[in-house]
C-alpha cells in the first residue's frame, strides 16, 4: 500500500504515535469511543450505524519497523434476520492487530532511501506518516470479520411460512392441509360432474313443467 494521503489529527480515528516515541519496547494504552463512519459492516445485511458510538481498546507499541497497534472494537450492529427478515441488533467485539511502518524502514527496521521502492513489499504495508495513522481501514476490516454473513435474530429461528409468509415464530402450531396431488385431480373430476347433474335436473325440471301447463 502506498503512503497513506495527507492525515487529519482532528479526525478521531487518527492517532498520534509522537507520546509513545520510537524507543524499542516501549507501550501506550488508550480509550477512545467514537462515532461510527459510514458503511462499517457488511452493506445490506448488518452493520453498525454511522454515528453510532464505537468503543475503542487500543495497545500501542514501539517496535524496530514502526508501530505495532492491537486493539478491540465494541459496538452494537443492526440487520434484518435472514430468515424471517425481522430487525435485530446484535453485540459486536472485534479484535485486530495491525503494523504501521515508519516510512523510512523497511520490514527489518533499516532505514531505506526511499519509501515505496518496491512495489510488491509496499502493497499490504501501512504507514505512519508524521507520526500519525488512521485506523478506519484496519477498523473496517475487523468488523467485517467479526460480521455473521448471515444474520439470524436467535439461532433457533424457524423463518417465515414458504406457502403464506406468516412468521413461524409468531404461531407455532402454524400448518396448512396438504393436498395429496392424486386426490387433487378426482376433486375436481367431483365437481364437475356434480354441476352436470345440476344441468340435467334442472333440464329435467323443466320439462316436468312443460307438461304440466300442457
């Protein structure tokens, strides 16, 4: 990955790394809770809402190369069940750990001419760039692991009825008659000759009532 643009110190999932210095060995805890950026999870299916506030856990720590940041991120997602697309919310902690390279070392800690040389190297590496980070696409990518792709409001959940769309859940003893097909067709052979009867008493009837006047 190349340089990361131009970083903003006043946007809360930027860090400063300056406090915790360049020292080998040495370490920084903090807390933060911020407002979730947009789109965070897995876009249609669950996610956690932009605004909604993100507790952060982060472990900082000075290595040769750059620094090593773990961390845990807490929140509550939002979705729709898959199965009977009720709304539910669901209790989320993900777990990373990423390394943000000083610009100026390589993945041995010497200092290199020139950052970005080599492009397959720079391809998954992230930077420190004047001693800040942004964690929103290592953020990003945690979440969505810790995501289910697919959603259910609780694991024994019967979905919804494949023949009418009733929720299961709402009417267990929810069932309808099934039809034998080899009866079906008889029903209906039932039923029409029953409207012939119909036409021949009526044709009958009729002519009972012919004579009568005659």
């Amino acid at each position: 990955m190349a340089l990361n643009a131009r970083l903003d110190h006043r946007n809360p999932l930027v860090f400063d790394t300056h406090e915790l210095g360049r020292r080998p060995g040495a370490l920084q805890r903090l807390t933060r809770t911020v407002d979730a950026p947009s789109d965070l999870g897995l876009k249609g299916v669950i996610g956690v809402p932009e605004g909604a506030p993100v507790e952060l856990e982060l472990r900082l720590e000075s290595v040769m190369e750059g620094v090593l940041v773990t961390g845990t991120a807490r929140a509550v997602a939002e979705g729709e069940c898959v199965r009977c697309l009720e709304p539910l919310e669901q209790q989320l902690e993900a777990d990373f750990q990423e390394m943000f390279s000083y610009p100026d070392a390589d993945d041995r800690g010497r200092v290199i001419a020139e950052p970005g040389d080599d492009a397959e190297d720079d391809e998954d590496m992230l930077f420190l760039e004047d001693g800040l980070f942004d964690l929103e696409p290592v953020l990003r990518d945690a979440v969505v692991l810790a995501l289910p792709m697919q959603p259910v409001c609780r694991e024994d959940c019967p979905g919804l009825c494949a023949e009418c769309g009733a929720r299961l859940a709402d009417d267990p003893d929810h069932h309808h008659d099934a039809v034998d097909i080899r009866w079906a067709a008889l029903q209906g052979l039932a039923g029409t000759m029953k409207d012939g009867e119909k036409d021949e008493m009526s044709g009958a009837e009729a002519g009972v009532d012919e004579k009568q006047e005659k």
